[in-house]
C-alpha cells in the first residue's frame, strides 16, 4: 500500500465510491441509490479534507482505499465544513439537512479517548476476498499498537463485524438511523484497545 498523494485522490474517490455503491448508510446520504459520479465527488471531498494528516491509503493496484484520522484530529474543523458545504450540497442535493442529522448522531457518539478513526474503508468490489482490505488494516494495528491507542470506526454492515472483530475490534453501540420511509438502518460503533 502507499500514501495517497494529491494527484491519487480520483482514483481513491473511484475505488471508495465502487466499494460504497450499496452501502446502507451511504445509501441514505444518497437517497436509496449511490450513483457513482455522486459518490465519486463526495470521496473527493473527504479525501481531500484527510489528506494533510498522511492517513490516506491505497493498494498499489488502487483495489482498496482507506481513510485514518489520527488521534485527535477526527472532527473537521469548522472552517472545512464552511468551505465544503457548497460542494456538499451539489453532491447531497435535498438530503444534505438529513445526511447532517446522520453526521451528528455518529459524532455524539464518538468516543473522546485518544485513538485512529477509520473513517472510510472499502474494497472494489471487483477484487473483494482477496486480502487488500487486510493489507490497509495491518499497519495502522501495528501502530495503534505501538503508540498504545485505540481505533475506532462505525461499521454499516453486520456482514463486515467479523472482519473488524478479526483485528479485535469490538462493537460498543448499535445505533439506528431512520430511512424516508421511517424503517430503522443500523449502525455497528467499534472500538479497539491497544495490546
């Protein structure tokens, strides 16, 4: 894997974006569907507001892409958010109000304990089951490890738990967002100590 540099953020935005496509929480930030242009902006957006912290990662085939806050750098500063609500809301359309509504439940509940946040981490789907979400994971273990600090991150699947679980991660919280139609979507909140 390698660091994602400035000119390596499209093709990090297209992996997540391909990886996310049917993602149930992305899903509601998109209402129902995730179109691939949309999701690709968005992927851009975040990329970018991540990439200073030297977090960013890609395999070097770019078939997996993930994004690390490091300790106490997870919230966005109000000034980013300023700066990227207008692209936001081109991305989010209509359902920008209710994807912060998501965004603040998800920050109420993040813990305040020094440690990595796994903001975004996906596979292409095109190569899924081949270890590159593995190959991302291992060393930002081994240094939450080694700096003696936890990893958290917000799972959207209960398909993905064992995966996580495998690097000891460990679910906190069951969160439920609300679908238009008013169903619950849940949300798995995990943490991990360091060993």
């Amino acid at each position: 894997m390698r660091n994602v540099t400035v000119a390596e953020i499209p093709a990090m935005a297209r992996t997540l974006a391909r990886a996310f496509a049917d993602d149930p929480v992305m899903s509601l930030l998109f209402n129902g569907s995730v179109p691939a242009p949309r999701a690709t902006r968005f992927f851009t957006i975040m990329g970018r507001l991540q990439l200073h912290h030297g977090h960013t990662y890609i395999t070097d085939g770019d078939e997996a892409a993930a994004i690390w806050a490091p300790p106490g750098q997870w919230k966005l500063p109000v000034k980013d958010i300023i700066t990227n609500t207008p692209a936001l809301l081109r991305v989010l359309g209509w359902r920008f109000p209710s994807s912060l509504k998501i965004l603040n439940a998800l920050e109420k509940n993040h813990p305040r304990e020094p440690h990595y946040y796994l903001e975004f981490i996906g596979t292409d789907p095109a190569h899924q089951g081949k270890g590159f979400a593995s190959t991302l994971m291992q060393p930002m273990i081994e240094r939450c490890d080694t700096e003696g600090v936890g990893a958290y991150l917000e799972s959207s699947r209960e398909s993905n738990l064992a995966f996580y679980g495998r690097f000891g991660f460990e679910t906190t919280t069951v969160i439920h967002h609300k679908n238009p139609a008013g169903d619950p979507v849940p949300q798995w909140l995990m943490w991990r100590s360091p060993r």
